[in-house]
C-alpha cells in the first residue's frame, strides 16, 4: 500500500509535519518494502486550497491512504 506521510523534509528520516497542506515535502512510502519517493509539495505557497491541492496531487501520484 502507498501512505503518504506530510515531511519537513526530503527523506524517511526527516520529521513528520504537522501540517498537511502546507508542509515542504509529501512522501510517499510503499508499506511492503518501505521504498520512498519523495515530492516537494508544489501547494505549500499557494493563497488558497493548498490542502486539496495537495490531496489532488497525492491521488494522481497513486497514494492509497495519508
């Protein structure tokens, strides 16, 4: 399965970020192997909607849970 996980950085042992919408980095972790693909979260300066905009990137990238 594919979880995304909201990152104050770019890999597995960065902090997880309190804030979703907003938050620099989104990582995507496949929970069998543990492979991680990290994306800068393009929404973290838009002026509105950054947590849907986020959402829609997640689920165009095929994340399975958040």
């Amino acid at each position: 399965m594919r979880v995304a996980v909201s990152s104050s950085g770019p890999g597995l042992e960065d902090a997880v970020s309190p804030i979703f919408g907003r938050c620099p980095y989104l990582l995507l972790v496949d929970s069998e192997t543990m492979e991680a693909r990290s994306l800068v979260n393009a929404a973290v300066s838009a002026s509105g909607g950054a947590g849907v905009q986020a959402s829609q990137m997640l689920v165009r990238e095929g994340a399975q849970a958040v």
